[in-house]
C-alpha cells in the first residue's frame, strides 16, 4: 500500500477518500500511515475512522454497529474488545498541534509511519479561516499579517515536511479566497505557488530537525481541472490562478463548492498527471430523500419540545396576520401543506435512528451501509417559532418559485426586528436579512456547506416543507458524501463544524484514482532516476 500522511486532518475527509480506492482484490492501495489534528473532537471521528479502517472490507465487527446504534455508548468500550486494532488506530491519528509540538518529534512521527519508502503522498489543508473571504471581510482584513494571526503561516508547516521528507506527491486543499489574499509582501497565491516549487529556499534552512543537510528537488504544481498548455524552460506548468480552482459540483459532489486543490509532483518524476472527469451535476434530492423525515425541534424559549406544540406552532403559519401579504400562489400552496400536516414518525430523530427504509439515489456503494440498520447523527435542531414560521413560508415560496424568496417577496410580518432591515426600508443600505435564510432546492445541488452551519441553520432550510426545519449533520454529511457508516464524535456543534471544515470523500476519492495512476506509471518507468534526483540537489 502507499503511505500517506495527513495534515490538518479535520474528521478526514480526504484521508477516506484515498483510504477507499482499492484494487480489483478489494485490498486497499493507499494506508492513511498518520494523520495530525489538534481539535479534540474532530480527532475523536478520526481515531474512531482509523479504528474501522484497521479492519478489512466487509470485516467490521458487529460491535462497531452496536456503537453506531448506541447499544455501547463509550468508544472505549469498543476499543478495548480490539486492543490491537485499538493501538494501530491511535498510532496512525495523533492529536496534535503543528507549530506547538517540537519539529523532531513530527519528523519522528512521520519517518516511523513511512518507513524506507519514498513513494508516498502528503495530503492535507492549513487552516483556512484566515484566508476565506467572508472571515477577512468581517475582520475587515484586506492585508493578511502573520503576526497578527498565525493561521496565515500555518501552510509553512506542510512546506517544512515537504522540504524535510520529500514525498513523491502532495495535494493541498484551501479555501477560494486564498486566490485573493494578499501580505504586505505579495498576493498570498503567487507566494505559496513559489514556495511550494521551492520548499527548501522557501523553508530558509539547509538543515532538518536533525542536523541532516536537506536535498528536496522541489515540485512542480498541477491542476486537477485542466492539463497544462505549456511549460516554462525549468519544466514547471503554466496555468492562471484560476485554473486550480476545483468546482466540486461538477465531480459528483452534491453542492457547489469551490476549493483550490494543489497537485505537488516531485521535480524528479517526469509525468504529466492526468484531470478529473466532469459528470452531470447531483441534485441533492439524489442524496436526501432516501433519509427519515424528522420535524423541527423547538428551541429553549419554547415551554415544550414536544410534538403537539410544534404541529399548532407550525399550524400557525396558515394564519392571515402571519401570511397575510404573501402571493397568492404561495397562500395556497401553504394551505395544501397544512392539510397534509401530520408529526414524523421520528419525531425529531436521534444520534441513532432505526430505519428499514434508508435508501440514496447516487453511489448507493459509497454511501449504504445495510449493517447499521438505520441512520446515525440524524437529529433536528431547536428553533425559535418565529423562525419556524419563516422557514414553512420559505420553503413553500420555493415550490412556486423555485428560488428562495428576497425581502421584498415576505410578508412583513416574517420580517426580523433586525436594524438592517429597517435601514433597508429607508433606503438607507441593503438589508442582509436577504441572505439570512435560504431553502436548499430538490432540483439543484446545494450550497456550500461550511461550518457555519453548526450556528444556526437559516441558510440551509430543508426543501420539504412538513419538515420544517434546517438540516441535520447526517444530511449535510451526505451532501458532503460521507459515507452512512461515518459516524461523526461530540457534540452536535462540534459535528457540524467537522463535517462543514472537511474535504468531500468522494472527491478525495477520484484525485485518489489519479495519483494512483501516476504512482504506477513512475514505477513502470523506473522513475526517479537516481541520476536526476542528483543534478536536482545540485
């Protein structure tokens, strides 16, 4: 199997994605060797992934369900029936802080989990809050500065093990606004490009932790999207920054996200990789209608959480002085709705929900997984009653209109008491309260899931109005594609943030297939050449 060492590895969704290729015996090609998270609970989802994965295809112990389903609640219960399978999962994911921890215990780390191979693959994202757009513009950052916030400099960190550890290959994952960034210096893209080319120049070190005088070759820097139209005269190719922007609805991933994926191939191997196959977009209805149908929890505010209270708080919403303004269309379809109106046999739903009925219309071998017999992280958070008025509005307005409504298209009284709103009926400024909620459509694929999410749920209004609610963390997992038997550690904020910070497995899934291929064709070829990694040195 080839290496692979994880940085920044979040609840691993990339690490799943190449940790799932297998060949045609059903043995896996890629062994996720180490991977590095500090969060505690996103390295909880890691350890417990690991621990499933030390098991091969199909071999699961039924314990691990019992887990799932909640019949054994402390993981180190489970644990402790595998010792074995126990101690390898917690030596390949190791909670960490890169940065913090000492760089020789790392590069310890990572010559232990690679051995004497050289062919293996880095993968991972620094952090990227300090580089997304929406973070600069609420700290009304247009400059980015290390010193002030050392997330800018974390991507050094996955440049000091390329420069120390050479791996054949590498992918990067960051966020769209890394494309925009800039330092006092230099736009961030263009500096983190030439530093990656050049890990050792950029590192400022001819030495590792060690002592040991460093010898990297250095990368040249692929798009996933495009092959290149040309080569300059040291063989790098060339691309517009753009040209590394991945559009994931466009491989098979239910949303539209968009994320600068970066391919890093040692100087040494002489082959141009090849590119992701475009597919027909998913609609998320492929990957949610199969999921029980669960009602909006209420929140604290709310004298009850139980299901008499929301049916006549949801039954409200027919009423004149709520909708009394709204379109016509929209009345009566609200009116068609309240007639159907009845509580989910779920309720609310559960961390574990039995189901026969769990079924997905996309990649059923990726997702469906018959021995949990059910559906876990699948529970409805509270909202207020307000809200819960909006949200049946709202998704009924996009039955008619196939769109979430603007401000102007609700009823006055669904309006917030929110300042903007008001100075957006003086004129005085638009009113964010505009894209505040938004129904994700059947039809199309969603928006992008962020972790955002784990604070409320108004941009992400399930599309079924008798719902009535945002999504939970199994359905925003499946719009992620992670796979039904993923199951997602601590609190349901934490969940959320872990799935909404991850990479998209079945994306991870088809870079995967490429790197693959490019491994087997630098081996057939017998490359490197020892020759070459030479004349690179010098």
């Amino acid at each position: 199997m080839i290496p692979v060492i994880d940085l920044f590895a979040g609840p691993g969704g990339l690490g799943e994605g190449f940790s799932s290729l297998s060949d045609d015996k059903g043995e896996r090609i890629f062994k996720i060797a180490l991977s590095i998270e500090k969060d505690e609970f996103a390295h909880k989802t890691l350890l417990l992934r690991s621990f499933f994965r030390q098991f091969p295809a199909g071999k699961v112990p039924n314990e691990y369900y019992y887990f799932l389903q909640r019949k054994i609640k402390d993981v180190n219960i489970l644990f402790d029936l595998y010792p074995d399978e126990r101690d390898a999962a917690f030596a390949e994911a190791w909670k960490a802080e890169l940065g913090k921890i000492p760089d020789k215990q790392v590069d310890t780390r990572i010559k232990d989990a690679i051995g004497e191979n050289n062919n293996w693959l880095l993968i991972g994202g620094p952090p990227c809050q300090a580089y997304s757009v929406v973070g600069r513009s609420r700290r009304k950052e247009k400059i980015l500065d290390e010193k002030k916030d050392a997330r800018v400099g974390l991507y050094k960190q996955y440049l000091r093990i390329l420069a120390v550890h050479n791996p054949a290959v590498f992918v990067m994952e960051n966020v769209k606004g890394l494309l925009s960034a800039e330092t006092k210096d230099s736009p961030v893209f263009s500096m983190i490009l030439k530093d990656l080319a050049d890990p050792v120049a950029a590192y400022k070190s001819e030495y590792d932790s060690n002592g040991n005088q460093l010898n990297c070759p250095g990368y040249k820097i692929y798009s996933l999207a495009s092959s290149p139209e040309s080569f300059d005269i040291f063989g790098n190719p060339d691309y517009k920054h753009r040209d590394y922007l991945i559009y994931s609805e466009k491989y098979g991933v239910p949303q539209t996200r968009h994320r600068v994926i970066l391919l890093g191939v040692r100087r040494d191997i002489d082959i141009i990789p090849d590119v992701l196959n475009e597919q027909r977009e998913v609609p998320i209805s492929k990957v949610l209608s199969g999921l029980p149908k669960l009602r909006s929890g209420l929140s604290k505010s709310e004298k009850k959480n139980d299901a008499k209270t929301w049916l006549r708080i949801v039954k409200q919403t027919g009423n004149n002085k709520i909708i009394g303004e709204a379109n016509n269309s929209v009345k009566k379809i609200i009116s068609q709705y309240l007639k159907e109106l009845t509580v989910p046999h779920n309720n609310i739903g559960a961390e574990y929900i039995e189901y026969k009925n769990v079924n997905v219309k996309h990649e059923k071998d990726w997702f469906l997984d018959e021995k949990i017999k059910g559906v876990c992280n699948h529970i409805s958070r509270g909202h207020m009653e307000s809200d819960i008025y909006r949200y049946f509005f709202i998704s009924c307005f996009a039955k008619v209109f196939g769109r979430s409504p603007k401000l102007e298209d609700f009823p006055q009284s669904l309006w917030p008491a929110h300042i903007n709103v008001a100075n957006a009926q003086e004129g005085i400024e638009d009113a964010k309260f505009v894209d505040r909620f938004k129904v994700q459509l059947w039809d199309e694929p969603a928006k992008t899931i962020t972790s955002h999410i784990s604070k409320d749920g108004h941009y992400y209004i399930h599309p079924d109005p008798v719902q009535c609610r945002s999504f939970t963390v199994r359905e925003a997992a499946r719009i992620q594609t992670f796979p039904d038997n993923y199951f997602f550690m601590g609190p349901r904020t934490a969940q959320f943030i872990q799935v909404g910070n991850a990479v998209p497995p079945i994306l991870a899934f088809k870079i995967a297939k490429i790197i693959q291929h490019l491994i087997s064709e630098m081996l057939i070829k017998k490359q490197p050449s020892m020759n070459y990694i030479l004349q690179a040195r010098e």
